[in-house]
C-alpha cells in the first residue's frame, strides 16, 4: 500500500518530506477505521492523499451511491460534499454517516429549495421533475427521478412525457437540450468550477498541442462542450483515457481529476487545465483522523426519515431508468 502511495504521489510531485507525513497520517487512520469498522468513500475531486492513502472506494456520485448503499461497515466516512454524504444516508439509513467537512457544500445544490421545486410543479403541473444528484435531500423528495452527468440523457429520455422540469444546472439542461427533442424548463444553478471555463483557451491549446483530445465535464457550458471531443461524467472520462491512445489529454474539470489521470497512467501526457473546487477541497487527513477519533454532531449526517424515504424514491428510480 504504502508503495504504490509513495509511487502515485511521487508522480506528483511530493517530496520525501511531504511523503512521510502523508504515510504516517494514513496508516494511523487505516488502523481507526478497523478499530470502528468504518469505510472510507471518496470521490474522485478530493486530494490524491486521501485517495490513494485511506479510500476504500474511490469514484464519480452514480458509483460512490451505489457503493454507499452496498457498504457493510458500521460507519461511512464520505470525502465529498453534503449533498453525497446525505444520498449515503439516504441509501444505506441504518449506517453513521460522517462528513469530515460538514460546511462542504456545492454551488448547485446550494441554488435551489424544495420550495423553489414546489413554485416550479405549480407553475408547469403535471410535468415531471428530474434533478441532478447534486441536490440537497430536500430537492430530492420533491422530484421524480435524479440522475449524474453519465446518465442524464437516458433518465431525461426514459421519463414519460414531452417535457421536463430540470434541476438545478442550468449549462447541463443547455447541453442536454441539444440531444433531446423533449423540452426541458431549468432553474438557473451553476457549479463554480465548470462555468469558469473558456472555449478560447481551449482553442488556443488545440492549436498550440498537435494530436490533443479534450474531455469536458457536461457541467461545462455549451460552447466549451463543443470545443471538446467528448463530455461526460468523472467516470466517462477515465473510460475514454483508458480505451484511447491521444497524443495528449486534457480534461476540462476540477484539479483532482487530472492529478488522478497523471497518478495512475503515467505513460500518457496531460496538459494542465483545471479549477479548484472550494467545497470539495475542505476535507484533509487531519479531519478524517479527528471524525474517526471523535466525531462532532456536526459532521454526523441526519435526514429526516419521511424526506429520506422519498428522496430514496427519486434516486431509486434513477437506477431502475439507466440501469435499463
Ligand atoms: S465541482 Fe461544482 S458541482 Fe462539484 S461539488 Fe464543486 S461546486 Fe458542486
């Protein structure tokens, strides 16, 4: 284990220093979480320390639900944002759900209320809602069905009737929109990091790098989605890396994603081009030692039972349409 970690992060720069303090903290926390027979999920924009040091399970939000749900351990320990720990609560209720970083939130989920979702059915009735996976428990509830950046178009498409209530990105419902004849009415949620991307800069790297393929995060707006060669989820991107052989790689995303691409296929090239995300950036070793240790109320995740049951409906039912 603590090979392949020096390896990974050695590819990305860590010196031996900065490597000593990463083992130490991680096998101190390998040996918490068989102690309290925890489970460490992560998601791929979290910092490669914690991917490659503690997780036990490491993907985009479809995966990492799925993995939740599946989890026999007594706790699980989520290195996301909120909205993920609380579908973990959601999908596997009898388990503590820890957030190391309870103030991580998402620009998206954090754009819309249940109240906002209930204006909307008011105004549109009878048209069905789909919401992004990255809504609160609350939103949830309120819809029909929710879905990731990999399955959006097979949920949109395998709900019935001729348009939808989508939210809360507003750039996805854009991109989405082209590839379905449905209509779709969206709020006007953005995420931080994927609207931050200019189609200019990428065309100025197109010219400036022979043989480069450029996968964008369908969070991305339009025009830089089709500056690329093909969006999708975190998921979809490693997929393409794996099953390619570019030249060169650039993914148009948060950071993590193109520390995890160098970390783990070093015979191909990247080109830098990423932005940070503030929220998915709050957890670090030392929290996911100290909630091991002694978990706070505030980093215990809590839905509410009768908002949990139908929020599990909405996400159920995306498994049952892309798992079709
Ligand atoms: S990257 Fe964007 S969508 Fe993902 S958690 Fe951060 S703000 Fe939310």
């Amino acid at each position: 284990m603590n090979e392949d970690l020096k390896k990974k992060l050695g590819r990305l720069g860590y010196d031996v220093g900065q490597l000593n303090a990463v083992i130490k903290a991680c096998d101190e926390i390998n040996s918490l979480k068989k102690e309290k027979n925890a489970v460490i999920l992560a998601h791929s924009y979290q910092t490669p320390d914690i991917i490659y040091g503690v997780a036990d399970f490491v993907g985009d939000s479809y995966a990492l639900s799925r993995a939740a749900q599946k989890a026999d351990a007594e706790i699980i320990v989520f290195c996301g944002v909120r909205f993920m720990a609380e579908t973990a609560k959601i999908l596997n209720p009898s388990k503590t759900v820890l957030l190391p970083a309870p103030g991580a939130g998402c620009s998206l989920a954090d754009s819309i209320s249940a109240s906002d979702v209930r204006e909307m059915k008011a105004e549109n009735p009878g048209v069905p809602v789909i919401c992004y996976i990255n809504t609160s428990a609350d939103v949830k509830a309120e819809c029909d069905a929710c879905c990731t950046s990999s399955n959006a178009l097979k949920v949109v498409e395998g709900i019935p009737g001729d348009s939808v209530i989508f939210v809360p990105d507003q750039l996805m419902a854009a991109n989405l929109q082209k590839l379905t004849s449905k209509k779709l009415i969206f709020w006007r949620g953005k995420c931080v990091v994927h609207e931050s991307f200019d189609a200019r800069k990428i065309a100025f790297l197109r010219a400036k790098y022979d043989g480069l393929k450029i996968l964008a995060h369908s969070e991305c707006a339009p025009d830089v989605v089709a500056a690329c060669d093909m969006s999708g989820g975190t998921g979809d991107m490693i997929d393409y890396v794996r099953k390619t052989d570019a030249k060169y790689y650039m993914l148009v995303t948060e950071c993590g994603m193109h520390e995890r691409m160098v970390a783990e296929f070093p015979d191909k090239n990247f080109i830098g081009m990423c932005a940070l995300c503030p929220y998915m950036k709050m957890t670090n070793l030392q929290l996911i030692k100290q909630v091991l240790s002694k978990p706070a109320q505030s980093q215990v995740v809590e839905v509410d039972p009768k908002v949990a049951r139908a929020a599990g409906r909405t996400i159920e039912r995306m498994f049952e349409i892309s798992e079709r």
